[in-house]
C-alpha cells in the first residue's frame, strides 16, 4: 500500500490468540493519543490530528504454536497484516521519532504472540532525507566499470595480517583485476593494523596501481567507531590519503552516527548490516529487511551487503531475492538507490542463478572471499574464474558447458562445485 500524503503506513505481521483487529486497534491507540484509560484531553479534535488509525486487515492463516511462548494459552494464534496509518503531523521526519512510536514500542503491546514489521510506507515529506552520495551510477564512476558487475573481494582480519603484510594482498588482488576490495566489517582499527597504519600501506598500492593501469581499484576501509569524533578522524584520514570509500558497520554506530557521517562524507559508503539477523532471523518477530532498508537509504548508504545465493549463513535463497529486489526498488526516486552487494561464500558457481533471480540485472557488486584466495590456482585465477562465471550468466550458458574452454572457471568448479 502506498502511504497518503498525510500518513506513514506501516504494516505489521500480527498474532495473538484473541482478536486479531482489536489488537491492531489498541497497537494505534497506544501509539499515538490512547492509554489505559480514557483521558479529558483526548478530545475529537485531537485524535484528529494525532491518533493512528488501522486501514487495512489482511488475514492470513492461524498457527497452533505462539512464536512467542505464551504460558496458558491454547491455539489457534490467529494471525493477519495489519496496516496502521500514523498521522505525518505527529511523527515529522524524524528517524528517532518513528523509530519511537511505530516501532520500538509495539513489541511491549500486552495480548500479542508475535509481532513482525513487514514494511514502511512513508510520505513525499520524507525525501528532505540526503540518502545515497554516490549510489549505483557514483559507485560505476568511482570504480571505473562502465557495464558488467563489479567484481570485489576482502581482506579478513582472521588472518591477523600485519599493515604491509596486507598491502601486499592488495597488491596482488590489485594485479588480479579485482574492482573493489574491502576490510572485513571486524577489521576496524587494532593493535596490530591500526587504521592509520593500514592506510599509510595501503592507499600508495592503489594509487601506484592506478599510475601503472589508469585504473583506481577501490579499497573500502573500516571507519566505524561509536565516538562520532574517532569516526571522522578516521575519514579524513582515509580522504586525505586519496581514498574514496569505507565500510561502516551501521547497526553498531547507529541511526545518528550514520546521519552524523553522511552529513560530511566525502566517502563511499558501503554498508554492513552485521547484527540486522537479530532484528530478523525470527520468522514472527522483529522487521524485514523491505522496512528495514529503507531507513539506512534515506541516511545515505550507497552499497548495501545482503548475502548471497547458498549463502554461508543461515539465510535462505528466497529471503536474499528479496532483499535484492527491496533495494532495486526506488523509495522516492532512482538516485536513492544503493549497490546491492552479493556476498557470503561466493565463488562464481551462484553467478547463473543469481543473475537469473534478480532479474538478468548486472547493477550488482559481487563480493568474493575465500572464492577468490582460495583458488586452486592463486587469487588472479579466482578472478578470472568469478568472471567467466557471469558471463556464462550473461550467455544463457551452464557453467559446466562454458567450462569446457576456461580453466580457472573448471578449477573452481572441481574445488567448491
């Protein structure tokens, strides 16, 4: 449903073992001008302006088991999406304000068994928001990719890699023909590789990279800190080095330090959702990424990491489509847009199905780890191999067959396949 003019819809998943509207009822009662009990203040006029309303119940199947335990209680939980207009007058176009009222209080709401935010329909008000600084086209531009998805890969702190010990990796992907290569999200600023030091290597490996090619690799470093002070510090220092993104750990700096960060980037920023599983992995409770990306758009994120086919983690296939398809989708218009990153355990061998569930688009980084230095036949031909996997994609071809002739692309094949 698309929000009025005057509204912010949201949609919740609602279930309870009662009255599923009269639970709605008493969730935009609570959350704009209603409590326990009837107040002289709360006058027609009032509600008017501030009240929410529920306009729309859809039903959906009952379940015998709560998704929350609820002692006593017996089946069926009756369940549907319920969609609660919040007047724009009440809430503004602060991101702490509808955070507040049509979120972070609901999940107390007495009576419910579970409780799943579905999605956010805001109004043409909310796009005074920044939102991506460069996005899809300033993510091409910055990476020198005209057509075809971007290819990156990682640096893990797992590996415990000393500043030039790094530098040396990023040389190699570098020579590689890799696009982008990032930080790992746990690779902010230690003992061992600072982020001062990390991008005193690093940054002269680029930069003589791009003096012997033309070609300006993008290196994402880790910024994120908690102190919105460190965090600029840490920018700059990337800025002044002649770097051009960063990885931020968004849930961890928050919706402020995001704001705050945006406001005077110079940077790319590619997002990590780390921690978005907590808000998510519950099927009836917390938020699905539909909702829950639209926020960090309108702050600004211009790559946005969401997993992968046969992810690694628990993520089933059919949750990454959607994300996929969530961020293609504009909330106001094209340019608030972010990069779709592809990531978790890829190694070319998801590339024809990936292409073919997101809709045979290329607008997509493709983030390879472990499928890249992994490789058989060392890290360039795992470049080489994720590479000849989309254009198998990109052919209408099966890996197997456009094997036959691209020995990185059979090598992966035999190892992971």
């Amino acid at each position: 449903m698309t929000a009025s003019r005057e509204t912010i819809n949201v949609t919740y998943r609602l279930e309870t073992s009662g009255d599923v509207e009269a639970l709605a009822a008493k969730i935009a009662a609570d959350q704009s001008t209603g409590t326990f009990t009837e107040l002289p203040g709360e006058t027609e006029e009032v509600r008017a302006r501030c009240a929410a309303r529920v306009v729309e119940i859809r039903p959906l199947e009952p379940t015998d088991v709560p998704s929350i335990p609820a002692p006593g209680g017996t089946g069926p939980y009756h369940r549907a999406d319920a969609v609660i207009a919040y007047p724009l007058e009440a809430v503004g176009t602060d991101i702490a304000a509808l955070m507040t009222i049509t979120i972070g209080g609901v999940y107390a709401v007495r009576g419910l068994t579970g409780i799943r935010v579905m999605d956010i329909d805001l109004p043409q008000a909310w796009s005074c928001h920044p939102g991506p600084q460069f996005g899809i086209p300033g993510s091409r531009r910055l990476m020198g990719v005209e057509q075809g998805p971007m290819i990156a890969s990682i640096i893990k702190p797992s590996l415990g890699l000393l500043p030039e010990e790094t530098a040396k990796v990023v040389a190699q992907l570098c020579e590689a023909g890799v696009d982008f290569i990032k930080d790992d999200e746990k690779l902010m600023s230690p003992g061992y590789s600072s982020l001062e030091a990390r991008v005193k290597a690093i940054m002269p490996v680029i930069l003589d990279h791009e003096q012997k090619t033309g070609k300006k690799v993008m290196y994402a470093f880790g910024i994120s800190s908690a102190d919105p002070d460190t965090m600029m510090r840490h920018h700059d220092c990337v800025v002044d080095a002649g770097g051009n993104a960063a990885v931020v750990n968004i849930n961890s700096i928050g919706y402020g330090g995001m704001s705050f960060l945006r406001n005077r980037s110079r940077l790319c920023l590619h997002a990590h959702r780390n921690g978005w599983d907590i808000l998510t992995r519950h099927p009836g409770l917390g938020m699905e990424f539909r909702a829950y990306q639209k926020i960090w758009r309108l702050l600004g994120v211009d790559q946005f990491q969401i997993n992968g086919i046969r992810a690694k983690y628990w993520e089933p296939d059919k949750s990454f489509v959607r994300s996929f398809h969530d961020l293609a989708t504009p909330i106001f218009s094209e340019n608030d847009r972010s990069l779709p990153v592809v990531c978790s355990g890829q190694w070319g061998g998801q590339a024809v199905e990936t292409y073919r569930r997101t809709g045979r688009t290329l607008d997509l980084m493709y983030l390879g780890g472990g499928g890249i230095h992994g490789h058989t036949m060392g890290a360039a031909a795992g470049v080489r191999a994720i590479r000849q996997a989309w254009k198998a994609a990109e052919l209408g071809m099966e890996l197997e067959e456009y094997a036959r002739d691209q020995p990185e692309l059979a090598s992966a094949l035999a190892k992971w396949g």
